[in-house]
C-alpha cells in the first residue's frame, strides 16, 4: 500500500467518524428536546379556582358555642354583554334558619372581583365592583375598596397579604397565603384573616366582630 493509499484511506475513517459523531449530537439533541417538549408545564398561580360543579365543605365554630356546617358550590358561568364572565357560587348551611348565599365573581387578569349577592330574598350590586382579592397573592400587597353594599350600605375595607404559613384544618396540611381584610360597614369594624392555598382556595378565615370569633375551616373539596 503507497502512502496515497493510506492517506487516502486515513480521510474516509476521519470522515466517518465525524459523520458518526453528527449523527450522535443530532440523535442527542432530539431526544433531549423531546424531554422538554413532554415535560408538563406547571399551570399559573390561582388562589381562588372556581371550576364548575366545584364543591368545598367547611365547617364553623363561634365563641358563643354554635357550630355550623356549610358548602360553597359553583353552579355556573354567566356571560355579560360587556363580555364579562361571572360565576355563580352558592353558599348552604346545615342550618334551617339561614338560607342560601348566592355570590358573583369574575375573574380578569389579576383580581377576583365581587359583583353582586343575593340572600333573604335580596339581590343586589356592590358599587362600585368590588375587588375582593389579588390572583395571584404576593406577600405585601395591599388594596382598598369604598362604596356601597347589595342593599345600599356603606362599606369601605383594606386588605394586605401577611405572609405563607403553614395551616392545618381537617382537610389537611397547607401552606396557604394568610390576608386580613379590615372592613367597615355602617359604622360597625370586623376584621377578617383568611388562608388561601394554591389551587385549592380558602382553608381557613377567622371573623372577629365586636370581640367575638367565628372560625371555619376547610373539611374537605372535590373538583371536577
């Protein structure tokens, strides 16, 4: 063999081996872009998810020794002319005495909004639209809201998101976004602590009005 020959040899095995080698990056390349392609991309942040048929059942506990049960549902969605989705949630207690509470929210970009309730045979609007909650919460941030209740009342609240912590209720562990709301409504201060978990919702909320608690907690929730 002449030193042609093996020169000429010598370059088909180098051009093998780099053709070898492109094909292995390539194969590479794919298959590890085929991971990230099938990797599931984790669903934003939500605080307050209300899927249709979506049931929460909590139960309550004041300082004057009564203890209720009661179910928050969503029934549906109703879309407005102005474009506007709202859902309908229903609250019913255990209790004969208290009839169901009906509440419309939308829910735009960052926000949850309260529009309108109904309960005793009362229907009414919160004027302006209230906004009941940031979506996501982050730790610090605070709103406001004045204006006038579904029978005409004066409100006006404040709301800041205090920090995670860990809260257990008898659905279970959470780390869930602690807010107080300060509310003033004719005249009259309650404050309000809400834990909101990811994608689950409210857990647990503590009312204090005029020095007595009530306390509910999240007995356990179905989503469809």
């Amino acid at each position: 063999m002449n030193v042609k020959n093996v020169e000429q040899r010598s370059l088909s095995v180098s051009r093998v081996r780099n053709f070898v080698l492109i094909c292995v990056t390539v194969c590479c390349l794919a298959i590890a872009t085929g991971v990230l392609a099938q990797k599931p991309q984790l669903p934003p942040p939500d605080y307050f998810p209300l899927p249709i048929a979506a049931v929460w059942k909590y139960k309550t506990t004041s300082d004057a020794g009564t203890n209720t049960e009661f179910t928050q549902t969503v029934l549906k969605t109703e879309s407005q002319p102005d474009g506007t989705l709202l859902y309908l949630t229903q609250i019913s207690s255990n209790s004969p005495q208290q009839t169901p509470i009906q509440t419309w929210y939308s829910k735009p970009p960052g926000w949850v909004m309260m529009h309108k309730m109904s309960y005793y045979l009362t229907e009414g609007s919160f004027q302006p639209v209230r906004p009941f909650l940031k979506n996501p919460l982050v730790p610090g941030t605070t709103w406001d809201w004045k204006g006038t209740g579904i029978v005409g009342e004066d409100i006006s609240e404040t709301s800041k998101v205090i920090a995670l912590e860990d809260v257990v209720v008898p659905a279970g562990k959470y780390q869930a976004m602690k807010v107080i709301t300060n509310v003033n409504q004719t005249g009259s201060p309650v404050t309000k602590t809400y834990w909101y978990a990811n994608h689950v919702g409210l857990v647990k909320s503590v009312t204090d009005s005029n020095g007595v608690q009530a306390t509910s907690q999240l007995v356990s929730y179905t989503f469809p």
